[in-house]
C-alpha cells in the first residue's frame, strides 16, 4: 500500500489540504504542500497504484517541477529525452517537424518520454518520507459539504465502511470522471472534437533505436501514432476508421496485424496491453467553488497531439500550491485563490486549441482533402525550427498576479516565464533552482538587499524569497552573489531593461524595475496583489 505519515487510525483525520486523488497531479500537488509543513490528507478509490501508462511524456517545464521534489536522480529509470516529434504524410515526408532540445531553456530536455507508472513509484516513494502527509487508498469520496469556514468529505471503503473527513481545502484531482466537480455542479464546455483510437503499448525484447522518436503518420488509409514510452517501451496508437467496430478494432488480432508495418510481431515484442479509448476537448466552466478546487483532468481535458494533458495538470498543481500556502500561513487573502482559474484556464484553452488543429491535420481519412493539406503543409515547409536553450520557455500570463505599474495590463515582462541556466553560487555550480533554491526570486544586477527598504526585505525573506545579486563570469563577484555561467539572467535583465525581476514560485515574472524607487513601487504592488 503506498502510504505515508504517521500511522494513526483513519478514524477522523483532519488536514490543512485534502485532496480526492492520487495519480502524479495529486501526488505533486500533496508533496508540494506537504513539503510546505502542511498537513495533507488523500483519499484515494484504488487499493492499488494503476500498472499501466496512460501518459507518455513531460515537457521540460514539468521535469522542472519534478526535480524542484527532489526526484530527478530517478529520470533515467522514468524515461529517455526524445529527440524530435515529426509529422509524416502517407510518403513518408515531414509535413511538420519539430528538433527537441537535450537541455531546453528550463534547463532540462524538452521533452522526455516516460512510463507513467515509474513516474508514479519515484513520487510515491518520495511522499512517503514526508511524515505529515498521508494517504488513504480505497475509500471512494461520496460526500462533500463546504461550510464555508471548512470542507468535509465522505468517503467509503470497499466494505461500506464511511470515512468522514475534515479539512480547510478541498482539491479534486480526481480525473476525467471527477466526482468533487460533478458533486459540486460544475458545468463543463465541450469542443466536441473525438475520435476512437486503439493504443497498443508494446514491450520490445531488444533494444531498438527510433530516431525520431515520436512520429505522426498523418497516412488517410490509417492515422497512426508512434511515440516513446519509456525505457524499452513503445506505443502505437492507431485511428478507428469510418465503418469499422470498436469490437472489431479492440483485439489483439488487429493490434499484431497493424503493428506488423512496423515490424513489431510476437516474436519481437510484447503486447503490454491493447484498449480503445476515445479523446476529448473540454474544459471546466469553474475551477473553484468556495473552498474546493479542481486541477488537472478533472478541470480540463485535451487530445493527446501536443503531450499537454498531464503537464497542464501539473502546472495547474505548481500554481496552486504556493497560493494555498500563503492563504494557509495568512501571509495572503483568500482572494489569491481567484487567481488560479484566472491564469490557468487561458493557457489550457490554448493547449486545447492547438491540440484540437493538431488533431484536424492527422485525423483525416479522405484522400482527397489528406493530399490537399499534404500540398498546403509542404508549401510552407516542414521543419519548424529548433527549441534549446534560447527557444520559448512557455506561454505567459496575461492576467492575474501581477505588476501592472499604473495601469491596468501587465507591463513587460511581467507574465513571462522565467528560464533556468546554471549558476554558481557559495561554491557550488549547477541549475538555479537546485544552488539557490525555489520559491519567489528577487534576482538584481545589483545588489537588491542594498537597494530594498529594511521592511520591505523582511516582508519579502517573510514569504521565503531567494534575494540574488547576480554578476557575469568573469566579474569581481561581492560575498553571496551569484555568477551567470550560462548567461542566461544578465542578458534577459538587459533586454527588459531592468536591475531587478521578481519572479513568482511558478517561475513567471511579476514585474520588474530599474531603480531602488521602481522596486519599492514593485514590492508594494506585490504585497497588495497578496491581501486582496
């Protein structure tokens, strides 16, 4: 049973957070509170970790989140980097085609195929060491009433047997069949866009090398996907065509039959598991109701095109938590909280909607209009270009926290993402995050505690801010600064024509300044923004 924590009977716990659900957004989410000294209670209805994968890759943003936890020492047993996502009509030519960096501008690959349930095990293992953290599997939530003061959800085991839990906050990770948003009544908009596919994922018995690793076969007599899965594992995903029968497509007869084109055959591989499932596009009218919120599957879903669902649920998670803990610590108003759908839901729709124009150009079946947009795609080239390290770091913000100065849109960068490179500081090189730490970042080409009001750095240092003076190799650095072997920090504070970013724990920028005045105005607004 993956568990953690103390061990006291289940009788009536109380928590800080619960959270219904366990699979890697709950598990980020409760190790990211957790971590925090919250306590954290989850309710789980499986007795069992799932064994088998349904996600297939992280963005280099995630693998960012994930190493924050401390398990990135476990990434060569999740999963490998992938080296390119092509686009292929049924000739074999790259209709789109895009080159993935080893070590993107977050520091880590741009994407890394992974195996779900490996993934699942290194996050189990590592709640487990979190003493005020627990985890109840097998009781399913049945009942959830908010006072408005507290939360308490119903749960029930295998047996009947009722579970009552209190907490302050409530958040549904709890998926596509989400019981928390259904039994809060949130209403869900449906883009409508699905199609049936069977996934066939496949264990090879020999090593095997697939460059590019993930492919699109945009081919109308068969719209297939080919993607890495993991250490010596592959998946292949193939389109339901007009007339044909789930029935008929979901056997292992036609799974071996279709994966023959790819030399794949029994005595080869082995069929892990074949299923046919279908997609979908939609998104959750509300993300909070009260004090229940919702994140991950059970707030947005999105077709498989872009390797977006599980990152946008963790990004959801990474959001979240730093707000739900100053709302805890009452270093923030309850009002933050609005933030969260404010902010997440236009990058999900636009995850969505690419994912839905992605989808549009493989799932085609006519001949016809696939050789129609085959001409239109080739005409305006193949290859997209490359990421790495000075490729776009995510979308930004475009609402929410932050500074607007004395207007009312973001001022520039506010809302961008903030990219990793290695520095060195007190000795040590490496990554930002793992020399100088996470959470805000007050980062100055100049020293920002000489320039920070004494009241103004306790609030800040108050909320667990990393105060950096940055300095080039190379320069005379003072004692405590920290040095851009990358070049990655003072080239982006030049281009923004600013001393000083204040950067929020999920990595976008709040707002910078160019003057110890500016950044006063800085730190005001961001403490206003908090106790709203």
């Amino acid at each position: 049973m993956c568990s953690a924590g103390s061990g006291r009977g289940p009788d009536t716990p109380e928590a800080d957070v619960l959270i219904v659900g366990y699979g890697p957004i709950g598990q980020v989410l409760s190790i990211l509170l957790a971590g925090r000294g919250w306590r954290v209670l989850v309710v789980e209805r499986w007795e069992k970790p799932y064994t088998l994968p349904r996600a297939t890759s992280f963005d280099g943003e995630t693998a960012r989140t994930l190493a924050s936890l401390g398990v990135s020492g476990s990434y060569p047993e999740i999963g490998l980097p992938a080296d390119a996502y092509d686009w292929r009509n049924a000739q074999g030519r790259s209709l789109l085609r895009v080159e993935l960096a080893e070590r993107g501008v977050h520091g880590w690959p741009e994407t890394t195929t992974m195996h779900q349930p490996a993934l699942e095990s290194v996050l189990c293992a590592r709640a487990e060491r979190l003493p005020n953290l627990r985890v109840l599997r097998g009781y399913e939530a049945t009942g959830l009433v908010d006072s408005g003061t507290g939360v308490e959800l119903t749960a029930t085991d295998t047996a009947g047997g009722r579970l009552r839990c209190g907490a302050s906050w409530v958040v549904g990770c709890d998926g596509a069949n989400s019981f928390v948003r259904d039994h809060i009544g949130v209403r869900r908009t449906d883009l409508g866009f699905s199609f049936d596919w069977l996934l066939c994922d496949v264990v090879l018995h020999e090593p095997r090398v697939f460059s590019p690793l993930n492919v699109q076969h945009c081919d109308p007599a068969r719209p297939t996907t080919a993607v890495g899965s993991g250490p010596g594992r592959r998946r292949w995903e193939f389109m339901r065509l007009p007339g044909e029968s789930v029935a008929e497509l979901n056997r292992a007869e036609t799974a071996w039959r279709l994966l023959e084109r790819f030399d794949v055959t029994p005595e080869n591989a082995t069929l892990h598991r074949h299923t046919v499932y279908s997609f979908q596009a939609a998104w959750a009218d509300e993300w909070r109701r009260g004090r229940v919120l919702l994140a991950g599957d059970a707030a947005h879903l999105m077709p498989p095109f872009t390797g977006q669902g599980m990152c946008a649920g963790i990004r959801d998670v990474l959001n979240l938590s730093w707000k739900l803990d100053l709302v805890l610590r009452g270093a923030a108003g309850e009002g933050l909280l609005d933030t969260y759908p404010r902010e997440r839901v236009d990058h999900v729709r636009e995850a969505i909607d690419t994912a839905v124009r992605l989808g549009r150009v493989l799932c085609v079946t006519d001949a016809a209009t696939a050789a129609s947009r085959d001409a239109s795609l080739l005409a305006g080239g193949a290859d997209t270009g490359r990421g790495g390290q000075h490729g776009v770091a995510g979308p930004p913000l475009r609402t929410g926290l932050l500074y607007t100065g004395i207007g009312t849109a973001p001022v520039p960068p506010a809302g961008e993402v903030m990219p990793q490179g290695r520095v060195r500081h007190e000795g040590v090189t490496g990554l930002f995050d793992e020399v100088v730490g996470t959470g805000p970042v007050l980062l100055g080409s100049a020293d920002p505690a000489v320039a920070l009001e004494e009241s103004e750095l306790t609030f800040l240092t108050g909320l667990g801010t990393r105060v950096v003076h940055m300095v080039a190799e190379g320069a005379e650095a003072a004692p405590g600064a920290a040095i851009d072997v990358d070049d990655v920090y003072l080239p982006l504070m030049r281009a923004a024509r600013a001393r000083f970013l204040l950067v929020r724990p999920d990595h976008h920028i709040y707002g910078a300044a160019r003057t110890s005045r500016e950044l006063t105005a800085l730190v005001g607004g961001f403490r206003s923004g908090l106790l709203k």
